[in-house]
C-alpha cells in the first residue's frame, strides 16, 4: 500500500492516513492479514513525525481495522461485527444523511445521486461479496 499526505491540506496528516486506510480496505486493495509499514518507516518514507503515524495506527487498531502484533509488525485486522445490527444502521443512516445534505447543496437531483451512486458501489467490496 502507497501512502500520501498533503501537508496543505485542511485535514489532518493523520486523519488523511486513516481514511487511505479504511478507503483501501473498503475497495479491496489490502486484505486481512496483509502487512502495513512500520511507524518508522513510514514516517521516513513521509517525512512526517512518527507520533503522527503511531496515532493513525492506534486510532485504526481502535476502530478494529488494524492489529498490532509485538516483534511483527502491523497488520490489516479481518472484518469484525463488533456492533448490533441496531447500532450499525444507525450509524450508516447518519453517513447517508450527512451525504445527502451535501448532495443536495451541491444542487444534485435524487435521480443524479442514485445514479452516481450504482456507478461507484461496484468499486467496494461489501460484506459477502469478493472479486
């Protein structure tokens, strides 16, 4: 996996870090158990200060995205229903109104916006679904 980060950008280093994760994940580019760089070196590779890696990390292992393995390295963890279903529709039902409320300030119709969106969920993978 390629990391960037924009330094100019109004979002975090770190939070650009995670959402390149969690993006990567979503699309199927890294897989459960695949291997990401050391906090080191990424920060290197970057040129970032390592506390900024080491907080993305945490903040993903948190959220169950990752795994720390002592003495290994830092791995893809593998998809966990952690949540109710419940609580899961919830939180995604605040995501789609969130989306909607900029789709329509962006002055989109509902038809554009359902069209664009069949467009892109073909470049996910969802739960139950492989390519």
């Amino acid at each position: 996996m390629k990391f960037q980060c924009d330094s100019t950008a109004r979002t975090p280093i770190y939070r650009q870090l995670i959402e390149q994760v969690r993006e990567a994940v979503a699309r199927g580019r890294v897989q459960p158990g695949d291997r990401l760089p050391s906090v080191r070196q990424l920060s290197k590779d970057l040129v970032v200060n390592p506390n900024t890696i080491a907080r993305a990390y945490t903040e993903l292992e948190r959220e169950g995205v990752l795994n720390t393995r002592p003495g290994l390295g830092v791995f893809i963890a593998s998809r966990q229903a952690e949540l109710t279903n419940q609580a899961r529709e919830r939180r995604l039902a605040a995501l789609i109104d969130r989306f909607l409320t900029e789709a329509v300030h962006l002055g989109f119709a509902a038809e554009q916006v359902t069209e664009m969106l069949q467009k892109r969920i073909g470049q996910f993978q969802f739960a139950g679904t492989k390519e």
